[in-house]
C-alpha cells in the first residue's frame, strides 16, 4: 500500500460513492422550519387569548313609557321596553335612541309574524344589536315590559 492508499478516504477505497455534503444540515434546517412554522401557527391561531374581553358587568335598568307602532293591515303594537345597561354607562341613560330603534324596527310587521315567539327572538336580539350599536356598548341587554298587539 502506498501513501496515496493511505490518504484515500474508507469510502473510496471500498468502491461506496461518497456521501452528499451538507446532507444532515439541509434535514436540520428543514425541520427546524417545520417546526418553526409550527409554533407560529399555533400562536396565531390555537393560542387562547389571554386579555380575552370579559362581558360587561350589568349597571342599572332603565325602564322606558310604552309606545304604540303602526303595523301592516291597519294594526298597531303597544311595545314597552326596559334597557339594561352597563356598570359603566353611569345613572342616567336617554332612552330615546332605542325608541327611535324601536319603531324603526317594528314598524310594518305583520301580527302574524309578531304572534310567533321565534320571530319575536330574533326581533329582539336585532334590537339588542342596534343597541349596542347606537349606545356604543353602554346598553348590554333590551327586556319587554308590554307587548300587546291589535
């Protein structure tokens, strides 16, 4: 054996075809990418909110004068309606933004839409939605103190 023999990698000298360089580093940083990625997924989605907005705490409840609302077919709804508002919205509360609401909400509905509880729901949770808009999260919540239909 010469020199040259010696110095000729184990690889070589058996016949394998040496092995790719940089083979081991690619795997790593592909995986360390994945996991990478991963972890950024979770973050932004599957992380629960730790400052998650916690309901308003309920304040005190302002009770408003019924009012009379044309309906279709020549009938009319006396509705009166009691606001609850926020702790934060303070002792005093104008109710005639969800008047206004109110009739504009209701006005033209049908007896026979109004006579069945599912569509009251939905009418309600409507009104508690323009509420909250209208009083910009002052109001939390719209109760029926009169409904009468005729």
């Amino acid at each position: 054996m010469s020199v040259v023999d010696i110095a000729k990698p184990a690889a070589e000298a058996t016949g394998e075809a040496p092995a790719p360089k940089g083979g081991k580093k690619k795997l790593i940083l592909i995986l360390v990418v994945v996991l990478v990625a991963a972890g950024a997924g979770y973050w932004f989605f599957m992380k629960p909110a730790s400052g998650a907005e916690k309901a308003p705490e309920p304040g005190i409840v302002v009770k408003l004068d019924a009012i009379q609302i044309n309906l279709a077919d020549d009938h009319y709804l006396k509705v009166g309606i009691a606001l609850q508002a926020s702790k934060d919205a303070g002792e005093e509360l104008d109710g005639s933004k969800a008047l206004d609401e109110t009739i504009s909400l209701f006005s033209g509905q049908s007896m026979e839409d109004l006579s069945r509880r599912a569509f009251r729901d939905k009418m309600k949770k409507n009104l508690e939605h323009r509420l909250d808009e209208a009083y910009e999260g002052e109001v939390i919540g719209v109760y029926f103190t009169d409904f009468v239909s005729q």
